[in-house]
C-alpha cells in the first residue's frame, strides 16, 4: 500500500492512504452538521440585520432590549447583573447588541462556506454557552432555549474536532498553498486537515471536550428542571407562572402606599395583570383596597420603572407589566380613614390568575 505524508498524526508520522481515506469521509459525513450549525447562527444574525431589523432599533416593539430583560430572572452565573448592567447603559447594550448579532451572521457564513472552520466552530460553542446561561431556562411546555443551545453546543464540538474535510473554502486555501499543511495555526483554525496532534493526543483531547459538553448540558438541565439524579421539578424560576417579589412597602405621610416591585419569573410570551391591592392589618383585615378600575386609572407618574424596556403600567386589567420589569410604584391615598391605613402590617396583590404575593409594611 502507498504511503503519504500525513502532519497531523505528529512530526514524522506516515499515514496510509486508508487512514487519509478515513477522516476523509468522517470529515464529510459532518457537512449536514456543519452547515445547519452555519445557518442556525446566520439565520439570527440576518434576521436582525436583513429581514427584521426592527430587533436593532431601540424605537421598535421587538428591539433586542426588550428580549434580554426577559432573561435576568433566571439567568445563571451574575449574568442576571450584567444584563442589567447594559440595560442601565445604552451605549454599551446597543454595542453589545449589535456586536454579537454581526459575530453571529459572521460566524454562520464561516461555517456553512467551512472557511476556517475550527475557529468558527469554537465562537459558536461560546455563543450557545451564553445563550444557555442566559436564556436556558426559559420555555413555557419545555425548556426550548437550552435545548437548542445544548444541541448547538455539541454540534460546535463536533465540528471542532472533525473539521470540514474537502468541500470547504479551507481547503480551496490549501489547495492555492500547500505548504499551509505543515502550519499549526492553520491546522487548528481550519478543518481540511486533521488535528495536528497525535493519537494519543486526539483521544484525549475528544474525552475532555466530551466531557465539558456533557457536565455542562447536563448539569444546567438538572439545575433548570431536575430529572437526572433528582425528581422533575419547574425551575428555581418558573418560566410558566408569573411570580411578583414585594419590597420597601411603607404607608407615606399622605395615605398613599409606595413599594417596589420585580416581576421576576413566568412566560415571556404573556404579561402579568394586577387585578388588585389590598393593605392589611394585624388580623389579616382588609383597611384599604385598590380594584381593577381603580389600578387601571392610575397615573403613569405613580410608577419609577428600573428599566426603559419592559414596564410597570396601568393597563385595561388593573397593573400590567412585561417579564423582567421592575419600578418603584404609588399607590394613590385611598378613601378611608387616616388612623385605619395606618395601622395597615401586610400589603398583598392579587393577580388575574388568583395568584397572591405580599410583604410586610415597613413601620
């Protein structure tokens, strides 16, 4: 049998023509991986630059703001606080919004085309990393966002380790300079040749992207749903039922009420509605009350939002407020005596569905 010069199974080595043959077809056998990983990641890139880029103007519906404030409540890592981070400052979330949506379209082409495709396979597993990490646990009959992020992070994987063999750009730069063959950089950031490693080396550098992959997939799916090692359970953050955290209730000198409030868990697809408030003494009374009309009627100048995106506001349904809000809100003075609202403990909120949320009302 004839033999060739083969780099990538070490200086020195001579592989065979079947053992070229091998990653030959291996490297070929992933071109459906390679390009749908390629049009997954353009896909979200040119639907935001070319077919819906309202996504990228802050003055639209769908602008990107909006999406990422959904992510925070159950965001892993502090990367809750960085969202907020750029949320609080235009200038940077506009930039990272528009720098990750032109890396995405990038890498996509890289991908599909196979130009330098290792490297393209590696941003695109950092891609799914954070998408997994930020909107994992979203998903109203599924966690749908980490499932996607969790295949397109194996798939990245793949394609790091298998290359995009012969119907690539990488090759057609090989093919203009041959000598590229004997580059390692070029090796690791291409695919149209193996890894310049051994097989030893190979192998054990296979297991520890294997198991990167798996405790990490693996490891956010428990986290998020259980069903590993532990019963199935919604998630430390529901990504179905709304869920309102209460704080810094206090009864102002007027008889109004003012208190902050997070809507901090439940699907992004729906907002909540407040359909009522209700002060409460000691004894679990009702001193004063606020119905759907009464919510309704309020002022926009009752609510200090944290964020511009998603709001608290009045809506047709009492309080409406989109996933991720939170604001500062004040309750109007109601019409009862001054002394009974005083001796108010509790504030509780009562949302559409029936479900009650309350805290203590600072003396």
């Amino acid at each position: 049998m004839s033999t060739i010069a083969y780099p990538a199974a070490g200086r020195g080595r001579v592989a065979s023509d079947a053992e070229q043959r091998a990653w030959r077809i291996s490297a070929i056998s992933l071109m459906s991986v390679r390009v749908i990983q390629g049009f997954i990641y353009w896909g979200g890139g040119s639907r935001r630059f070319i077919y819906a880029p309202g996504k990228l103007n802050p003055h639209a519906a769908h602008w990107m703001a909006n999406k990422f404030q959904t992510a925070m409540p159950g965001a892993l890592f502090g990367m809750g606080h960085v969202i907020s981070f750029m949320l609080h400052h235009f200038y940077v979330l506009y930039a990272g919004v528009i720098l990750f949506s032109a890396a995405e379209l990038i890498v996509g082409l890289m991908l599909m085309l196979g130009l330098f495709t290792r490297a393209a396979a590696v941003t695109s597993m950092g891609f799914s990393v954070v998408l997994m990490l930020m909107f994992g646990w979203q998903g109203a009959t599924c966690i749908d966002e980490w499932t996607m992020a969790a295949c397109n992070l194996a798939m990245g994987a793949t394609l790091m380790l298998g290359g995009s063999g012969a119907w690539s750009l990488d090759n057609v730069l090989l093919r203009k300079k041959p000598q590229r063959a004997d580059s390692s950089w070029f090796r690791w950031a291409s695919g149209s040749r193996a890894l310049p490693v051994s097989d030893l080396g190979f192998r054990n550098l296979a297991l520890a992207v294997l198991a990167f992959v798996v405790v990490f997939n693996v490891g956010t799916y428990s986290y998020y749903r259980g069903s590993v090692v532990t019963p199935f359970h919604g998630g430390p953050v529901s990504p179905t039922a709304h869920h309102l955290t209460l704080t810094e209730a206090v009864v102002l000198p007027d008889g109004s009420v003012r208190f902050h409030v997070t809507l901090d868990a439940g699907t992004p697809e729906a907002p909540v509605h407040v359909v009522e408030a209700a002060l409460l003494d000691a004894s679990g009374a009702p001193v004063a009350q606020w119905d759907t009309e009464a919510l309704s009627k309020m002022s926009k100048t009752s609510f200090a939002n944290d964020y511009a995106y998603n709001k608290f506001g009045p809506g047709p349904f009492g309080l409406r407020a989109a996933m991720g809000a939170a604001s500062m809100i004040t309750l109007p003075a109601p019409a009862v005596h001054a002394g009974s609202v005083a001796s108010a403990r509790t504030l509780r909120l009562t949302d559409v569905d029936g479900r009650v949320f309350q805290t203590s009302v600072q003396d």
